[in-house]
C-alpha cells in the first residue's frame, strides 16, 4: 500500500489519463485515415466500431454504480474513480467521432444531449470533489457538525436564562430567534446556506440602542451612534445590571451566529458535494434508456 | 458465641456457591458466608438483561450447580433455586473482616456485624471486585442509600445526592442531572481522579448550573424523614460549616477496597508487588497457608465456568478424594504428540525438567500454563515462524532443537537447543518478528500465547529475571555483533542495563556529551533538534533500533535530543565497553558508519522541509507512536461521503468499527477514531477468556470466544471498541435494487428493536484490518477519492515528505 495521499486525478501515475489520450488519437487517428464514400456516420464500419466502442463505455461506466456498493474483491475504488472520469471524458470525442459530428432534430441526437448532460454534471461533480473538502475541513476548524449544533443549543439555553432575567420584550425576541433558527431543511435552504440569528440581533441591538438614549437624555448629551461607542461607554461605569446583562447577550447571540453561520455553510458544502449525483444518476439511467432506443431504431428503422 | 463448621466457604460467587453445593450434597458440615443480601454479587450486579457467555467451551462444567450461557436472570434463578434445592446453609449479611488460624488448627472467622465462626477448612471465593466502599456514617444502610446506579432513567424529580468525586459517581452525577435536581459531593477540591473528559464534563454541569457541587465536604449522617416531602437529611461537614439537605436519594460512588489486603491480612503470600500478581497455590488449590483454599479469579482464574469447577474439586480435595482435574482430557489431547507419551504427569515433569525457564513455577501454574500453551512438533526444516511476522507467543525448547537465520539467504545460523527459549523479542518489543527460525532435529516446543507468558513473567520473578538475560544477550548480538561469540559480548552485557522512560521523558539532549548507547527494547522514540527556538522532530525510531551511537564513534556531543514518544524501555549500553567493541571489530565501524550516513541524509531532509516534523509531532500527539497501522484520512480530498464506513459495516456483520468524523485533524490530515493495531495493545491487558490475538500480518482482533464483559471496551484509550449485537441479514444487491427488499448495500441495516425482549448477545467489535478480505482494508479499498490510507509509524517521514 501506498504510504501517501494521491487524489482521483493522478491515481497510479495518471495511468487512466494516459490510456484515454492513447485511446483517443487512435480514434481521431483512424477517423482521419478512413474515408468512406458517403460523409462519415455511424453507418460506416468505423462508425459501427466507434458506436460499439461508445456503447459498451456507457454500459461500463453505469457499473460504477454497482461496484461502489460490493464491499469486497481486491481493486480499489480510487481507481475505479479514476478511470470513470476519464473514460468517461473520451466518451465525447467517440461520440462525435461516432456521429461524424451530424446532429438534427431526431431521436439520436436527442441521446447524444441526454450522454452530454451526465458527463457535463460529472465535470460539476469533479469540481467539488476537488474544491469543497479544503473549504469544509477550514471551515469546520476541527469541530465536527453535532459538536457545533450542542453549542448552539446551549448558547440558546443560556442567552433565554439571561434575557429572562432583563424584560419581557427581550425574552420575546430571544425565543422568537432560537424558534426561528433553522439549519438545513430543504434543498434551497441547504444550497443557499442561510440561518435566521440576525433578527435576534438586531433586534437586541435596538434595545440596547433605547436604553442608551434614555440614559444619554439622563446623563448629558454623548456622541457615537455605534454600538462599539456604546459599549465603551457601557464599560465606564454608568450602566447598570440590565445592561450587563443585554452587553452579555450580544456576545452569546453574536458567537451563536457565527456558529450558525458555519453549520449552515458545512451543510452547504455538503449538500453541493451530493446535488449533482441526484442529476447525474437519474440522468445516466436515462442515457441507458436512449442508447436503447437509439440502437432499436437504428437496426429496425432506419 | 462462635458457630462451629468443618468447612466455611467465603464468598458465595460461582467458584464459592458450587463448592458449598457439593459440600451440602456430600453431607458435609459446612457454611457459606456472603456479606450481601444476595447470592453472587458480582453477576448480580451486572445490567438488567446482560447476556453472560460459558467460555471456555470445550472445559466440561463439573458441579452440582447448573450453568450455562443466558441472560444474567436466567443464571442467578437457576443458581437461587439449587442453593434451595440443596439446602445450601447460607448466611447473608455476613461480611468476613478477618481469617485467622489457631494453634489448635482451627480457623476463626470474625465477621463485620459481630458473628463468629470456627471452621477445619477454609474456602475463599472472594474473587476480584473487592468490597464497596461505604459511606461510613450513621445511616450508611438507610433503604435510599444505595451504591450503584443501574439505570438512570429510572428516576425522575427527585433530590439526589451523589458522593464520590471518581468517574463513577461523575457519570452518575451526569445521567441524573437530566431529570433531577443532582448534588455531587467531592471531599477533595477538584477532580482530578476523574478521566480528562468526564473531568471537564462534571466542572461544566457544575459551572452551568445542572450540578451543585460541595467541595472539601464530607457526609456527617444521613437520616430517614418520617414527615415532609423528602424521604431523608444529610449534614455534611463543609469548610464554611455544616449544611443540611433535604434528598430523596444517596448514591454513594466511592469504590471498592481491593482483596489483597484482606487477602494478606490471612497470612497468604503473594509472589510480587504487580497488581496483576496471583497468591501461590498447590495442585489442590492449596495456599501457602495450611487448611486455607482459594479458587476463582482471585487465584488467577476468571471465568466462570472454571470457578465452578474449582469449587467442586476443592471439596472433594478437602474430603482426600483423588479427582482427575477436569482440564485432564484437554492436556491429555495436548501433550499426547510428545515422543515417549505415557501420561499427563509424566509429560509435565519432563517439561519442567528440560526447560529451565518453566522450572521457577508450580505444578498448578504450569498445568494452567500448559492448557493455554500448544504443543508442537514441527518436522525438521519446517519454519517455526517467519522474520517479520507479527506473532507474539513464546517458545521454549522441551527437545530437539532450533535453528534461528542470521541472513536472509539462512546461510549463516545459530542452533539453540532442548531447554532454551525463543520469541522473546517479538513478546516483549511487541513488533515483527527479528528472524525466521526453522526447526531442527527432533523438535519438541511449548508455544505459549502472549497474555500466558506475561502473567507469567510478572507473577514469578525468577523468570522474568532470566528471560531479561536472555533478551539483552541477544539484542546486543543480533543487532551489532552476530559475529561476536558470547563470550566476547560478555563485559558488554553485564554493564548493561534496562531503563524505563515515560512518553515524554529525554533520554539525552541536544549538546550534552554521550557516555552510552540505547537499544529500544519497548516503545518507541523520537529524534529532533532546535530549529530556530522550535524543537522539530526529525525521524521516529521504533523499538529493535538503537541511538546514540555516533557521540562514541566520532563527535562527544549529541547531535540531537531523543524523546521517549510512548511508554518506553530501552537498553542502555555502557559507552566505553561499546568502544572497545567496535575497535576490536572493524565490520562493526564500517556497518555503524553506513546506517549513520543515511540517517544524517533523511534528517537533513526533514530539516528542509518547514512543516513536516509538525505533522509527524502531531501524529505521535495522537497516540500513534504505538501504533503499527494507522488510518489516515486527508481531509482535502474527503468528500464526506462515509464510503469507509459503509465498506467497513458491510464487510464486518453490518457494523462499523471506525467512526470517520470523529477525531483531531492538522493541517487536513484527520486521524478518525480506528484502531491503531498498537504494538502492546491495551485491549489485550485484561480479557478473561483471552479472546483478543494478533493475526501474523499484525492485526489485532477479537476471536469467537469473546464473552462480551466489556473490559477491552474500557481499556482502549482511543475509544475503538464497543459492544454491538449481531443485526439482522440483508437481502442480495438484486432483491434489494429490483425488489426494494429490506436496507441496501451500504444502508444501516433495520432497528432491530422487534425482538427487543430476549436479551441479545453482544460481543466486543474492533476493526481486523479486514485480514479476512483478499484486498486488504475495506475502508482503503472503498474510498472513491483516495482521501484514506492506512500507514505504519515507520512511514511517518516518508508521509511528511510527500505533503508540503
């Protein structure tokens, strides 16, 4: 066994890049050389051969499902992986090269779309295969998703403790927010990435904002607008508990978004990380289906 | 007023209840003494429900008293109802404080609660568990002051205090605090008894309000309330005075006292200061105390079925009945390939008489150590075991003769013959194999499995004096000098000497000037420098190796600090009679200076590289100096989608023993909670029926025999076993896929809670590095994205290498 990491692309030397390169210059090579009497297509021999070619990768690349899921034998699924993706790419090239580039509003060109379609949401899905698991792991910062959702539930328990003890109003905002915070839920809500804590907020800001004007209209005329003026002057003694205790709210409510926000944004990376399979697997049971059709058509009607 | 009996059993466990029974159905006077008001207290204790296994299968159960595997109720009603049927004379409630012999030959059972008794015989089934330690205040026995806790969920609003500061009472604490109002009481100011993680746990519930804690406090007396709401009061003496609370409910965690005081406090004799020591006992269970007879787990024999046994044969013992040993069909199977087999005796007797190691034991010692031992005789030629295997059992020599390669072409040998051993090196550095040994002519040997040999070598001095002889001799020789004779080594090896350093300690630093040599014997070092102010570690020296060699060659200083990374023993090898050595033999010059040369040059890179010593540093952070196969995961190249676990439940009888998520992570590389396969693992240390082995290849795995007690469970230190059932078959991929019959490839098999009421057998589970699997670890070969590997702490630099 290998004692280093080597990602799907460059899977034993890039060996299954190499072998789809070789595999498609022969193609375009013969492509090149074969000159039938009609435009080339896939009636011709070598059109025959590219289609058989083409037909028996599909049937090949569809195994990929099944062999994710036999846990046994000896091959490695890495490079399984690898090989789909390339193969996978110089199915394109065969295609066309099958097709003699002829398309028009038929039946074939119709799969041809469908097969473009699969390979085109498996180029996204090799995009976030290699893009998402640095930007999941740095965000995460060595936390994993249910020891962040614990915090976030305590921070609930302790900001509701703590607003319970201030006024009603801020109680309500307090349980309006936690009720509000959602993680997840559908699939719009998992892509977009989007939590509720910033009402809550803000809505504690604008108390604290009130009890500064009153305060300000006790004690003389003060500048800053801020809330960082605030809490400067917060700090210098003319406060008392109830504003203790909102500054403390602030500071929970404010590393609960910051968790919110990174949960959601772990759920986000998750969730593009499996999207594209609910595409691409549907999609390619679909091309099953075309090549079916395309190859029925073919020998009955044409 | 004393009670007079010829025979007082102590202790009514499995090993006590059948000798009483066999006691009552002999007519023999006789009295079974229990300090709780239950029989057997340690299987009564376990869960409700727990599934208790009859391992060893193939020892036959002797005694009048039926068992076999069921459920925890199911052996104590079958054990209440013979007590019954037999007319057992038990008494509950007496607890025995002292065993005393008189010099009219009788024995004097003094009891805790004032009864005394005279007893001709005395049988102690006392077992391991020790007495619970209780509160030691008035109202120590009220019916709300109880000592463990079965089921937290049981109670619900109610005033509980907890008492103890261990990790007992902080889990307790902990579960109550759910649904009751939990006070805990620590007589000390912090807890730092407790496991790091429970610590923190039981200092945030206290800080968040769940917990109210009373430190430096301690129970005064605890009394039953007739009126109010409350069953009871406790005052507590705390440092600001006295407080008072009102409680529903004492749970009392304050652990147990250990026999062996006890035990000694009766004049028994125990060989050494290890915990893990037995007290000497005869053939007939006999201690060095006349008249005095020990059986079950505290004269070394922990499962059940064995007690049991002991119990009826130590009655018949005590009556002069001859009873063949129920073991003697089994040894009679085992040693009946000896050349010349007349008789288990026999067999025994020249066993101990040819091989000096096992000359130190008993009879009964070598009789246990036999049944765990194999007999084999290999044809001459065969391979005994190979270089690099990962096996660990000893060998000694009872005929014949051995002959070990020195070279890989196994031109160059050296023969050892009848009553010499081998395999230590293996036993004690816990990694591969130093050297393939082929059997020679006429060979007879004992194969012993690790565990048997270790509880040997702790508990009989002399042996484990004479196989440390033996193991520097040969490290020295077979590392440095294989030309050398023994006779040449002789001034090396007697100013050698064994040395232990915890994980962290420095063998030697950076500058200072080296008087010596190490040879890792156990464990495993790390080798760094001070770069820039920062220690960088440089290379990782696992046990087999030595260091500190080139501070005598050439430079007098240390040209780099070497740090125990785990609990670690070594050789040390005195600096001038090592000199001497190498003037007398250039080879050895030449060889030293050319393993120096490549050392220097992977150092050096290491130095080049800015980050790869932290890599390696954080690995060893994490445990994995003792490991020999580490998972590792590169979190850049993870996509998350637990393919590892999949493959590993699928493979595995549908669960899986890694958890991928789990685990600390540095700079993407994430070490998931997995085994480590560790080359001593911790998992081993305490299994009653030895079910824990190490496969050839190295894989550490739970054999059939596993009787599901959980002490493994509680001794990983990385949280990789855990007991599950087996869950219910899957359908094949068609059903499923064409069918939509039951979970898929790769699902989480149904909840089996249908058949929720039998209790269901569990059994430890770990990962076996799939050793069953022809492609190797399931988890490797089912990442989709190569994000997990599997590699070996020697790997460490090369793997820091490749990532920068």
């Amino acid at each position: 066994m290998n004692a280093r990491h080597e990602s799907i692309l460059n899977h034993a030397r890039s060996r299954w890049l190499w072998f789809s390169l070789a595999l498609s210059l022969t193609c375009l090579i013969a492509y090149a050389w074969h000159s039938p009497s009609v435009p080339p297509n896939g009636g011709t021999w070598l059109g025959y051969t590219l289609g058989t070619i083409a037909g028996l990768l599909i049937l090949w690349l569809m195994l990929f499902g099944l062999r994710k899921r036999s846990y046994s034998g000896s091959s490695s699924l890495r490079g399984w992986l690898s090989a789909h993706i390339y193969l996978g790419t110089t199915l394109i090239l065969i295609a066309l090269l099958h097709a003699g580039f002829q398309v028009g509003w038929n039946l074939h060109t119709f799969f041809l779309i469908l097969m473009l379609l699969v390979i085109f949401s498996g180029f996204f899905g090799v995009y976030c295969y290699l893009r998402y698991p640095t930007l999941m792991t740095r965000n995460r910062d060595s936390a994993t998703r249910s020891a962040m959702l614990e915090e976030i539930a305590e921070l609930d328990q302790n900001a509701l403790a703590l607003a319970d003890g201030i006024d009603p109003k801020v109680h309500s905002i307090v349980l309006r927010s936690i009720q509000n915070t959602r993680l997840g839920g559908g699939v719009l809500t998992q892509l977009r990435a989007r939590d509720d804590s910033d009402a809550a907020l803000a809505g504690i800001r604008a108390a604290l904002e009130a009890r500064e004007k009153n305060n300000q209209a006790a004690g003389g005329a003060k500048s800053g607008q801020t809330i960082f003026a605030m809490v400067d002057f917060l700090a210098s003694g003319t406060n008392d508990r109830q504003a203790e205790a909102l500054r403390k709210l602030i500071d929970l409510l404010s590393r609960k978004k910051a968790l919110a926000s990174k949960v959601a944004r772990d759920i986000q990376y998750q969730a593009l990380m499996e999207i594209w399979l609910y595409f691409h697997v549907p999609l390619s049971f679909a091309t099953v289906a075309g090549l079916i059709a395309h190859v029925v058509s073919v020998f009955f009607y044409w | 007023m004393s009670e007079r009996f010829r025979i007082a059993i102590v202790g009514s466990g499995p090993g006590g209840i059948s000798a009483a029974a066999r006691a009552a159905e002999r007519g023999e006077s006789h009295v079974l003494l229990e300090a709780e008001p239950h029989l057997s207290n340690t299987i009564f204790r376990y869960q409700k429900g727990k599934f208790v296994m009859d391992e060893p299968g193939i020892l036959p159960l002797r005694s009048p008293v039926p068992f076999k595997a069921g459920s925890r109720e199911a052996i104590l009603d079958a054990w209440n109802e013979s007590a019954a049927r037999l007319k057992i004379n038990v008494r509950h409630n007496h607890e025995v404080s002292a065993i005393r012999r008189r010099d009219d030959g009788l024995f004097q059972l003094d009891c805790a609660n004032g009864a005394r008794f005279e007893a001709q015989f005395v049988v102690l089934g006392i077992g391991l568990q020790g007495n619970i330690r209780k509160l030691g205040t008035p109202g120590e026995d009220l019916p709300f002051v109880q000592y463990q806790l079965d089921d937290p969920d049981e109670y619900e609003g109610e005033t509980i205090v907890v008492v103890g500061a261990g990790d007992a009472a902080i889990e307790n604490a902990i579960a109550l605090a759910k649904q009751n109002n939990v006070v805990i009481i620590n007589r000390r100011d912090e807890f730092a008894r407790a496991k790091k993680g429970n610590e923190t746990a039981i200092l945030k519930a206290i800080e968040d309000g769940l917990i109210e804690c009373y430190y430096n406090a301690a129970p005064e007396r605890v009394d039953a309330l007739s009126v109010g709401r409350k069953k009871g009061r406790m005052v507590l003496s705390t440092p600001n005075g006295k407080a008072q609370l009102l409680i529903d409910r004492v749970i009392a965690r304050l652990g147990a006292t250990a026999p062996r005081g006890f035990v000694e406090a009766c004049g028994v004799v125990f060989p050494s200061k290890d915990p893990a020591a037995v007290p000497a006992i005869s053939p007939q269970y006999e201690s060095n105390v006349k008249g005095l007879y020990i059986v079950g787990a505290l004269g070394g024999y922990p499962l059940i079925k064995q007690a049991m046994n002991q119990g009826y044969e130590v009655i018949e013992y005590i009556r002069g009945e001859r009873v063949e040993p129920a073991d003697e069909p089994l040894l009679k199977a085992k040693l009946g390939g000896m050349p010349g087999f007349r008789g288990v005796d026999e067999a025994l007797a020249r066993i101990q008489k040819n091989v000096r190691v096992l000359s130190h034991i008993t009879p009964l010692q070598l009789r246990e150590f036999m049944l765990d031992s194999d007999l084999r005789t290999p044809r001459p030629g065969e391979t005994v075991f190979a270089r690099n295997d990962y096996t660990n059992s000893f060998y000694s020599i009872v005929d014949g003769e051995v002959h070990i390669a020195l070279d890989d072409a196994g031109q160059q040998h050296i023969t050892l013959r009848r009553g010499e051993f081998f395999g230590e090196m293996g036993l004690i550095s816990g990694r591969r194999r130093s050297a393939t040994v082929k059997a020679g002519a006429g060979c007879v040997l004992i194969e012993t499995p690790r565990r048997s040999m270790n509880r040997l070598i702790n508990s009989v001095a002399a042996v484990k004096r004479e196989i440390d002889e033996v193991f520097i001799l040969r490290a020295i020789q077979s590392r440095f000098a294989p030309e050398a004779s023994a006779e040449q080594l002789k001034e090396m090896v007697a100013g050698a000497t064994l040395q232990k350093f915890a994980a962290g300690d420095v063998l030697f630093s950076e500058g200072e000037i080296g008087d010596c040599l190490h040879l890792v014997r156990v464990g495993s070092l790390t080798i760094s420098r001070t770069i820039g102010g920062k220690d960088v570690v440089l290379s990782y020296v696992p046990a087999g190796n030595y260091v500190g060699e080139m501070a005598l060659l050439g430079e007098s200083r240390r040209s780099a600090t070497a740090r125990a990374s785990i609990a670690t023993e070594t050789v040390r090898l005195d600096g001038d009679s090592f000199k001497k050595l190498v003037n007398r033999m250039p080879v050895l010059k030449l060889r030293l200076q050319a393993e120096y040369r490549q050392r220097a040059a992977s150092n050096l890179a290491m130095q080049a590289l800015p980050s790869g010593g932290d890599i390696i540093q954080f690995l060893l952070a994490q445990g994995a100096g003792e490991a020999t196969d580490i998972l590792l995961i590169d979190e850049s190249l993870c996509v998350r989608c637990d393919n590892c676990e999949k493959a590993c439940a699928e493979t595995h009888g549908g669960t899986s023993r890694l958890d991928r998520e789990a685990g600390p992570t540095y700079a993407s590389v994430h070490v998931p909670t997995s085994c480590r396969h560790c080359e001593h693992p911790h998992c081993m240390k305490d299994c009653p029926p030895d079910a824990l082995r190490r496969a050839p290849n190295g894989e550490v795995y739970i054999a059939d025999n596993c009787i599901g007690c959980g002490n493994c469970e509680r001794n990983c230190p990385y949280g990789v076993i855990h007991m599950a059932s087996k869950p219910p078959k899957k359908p094949g991929l068609l059903s499923w896929l064409l069918l939509g019959l039951g979970p898929g490839p790769g699902e989480a098999p149904y909840d089996p809670k249908k058949s929720k009421k039998e209790p269901k057998e569990k059994k430890a589970v770990k990962c076996d590095m799939c050793k069953d699997e022809k492609g190797g670890p399931a988890c490797v070969r089912a990442c989709p994205t190569g994000a997990a590997i599997r590699i070996s702490p020697e790997e460490f630099p090369a793997y820091a290498q490749s990532r920068r």
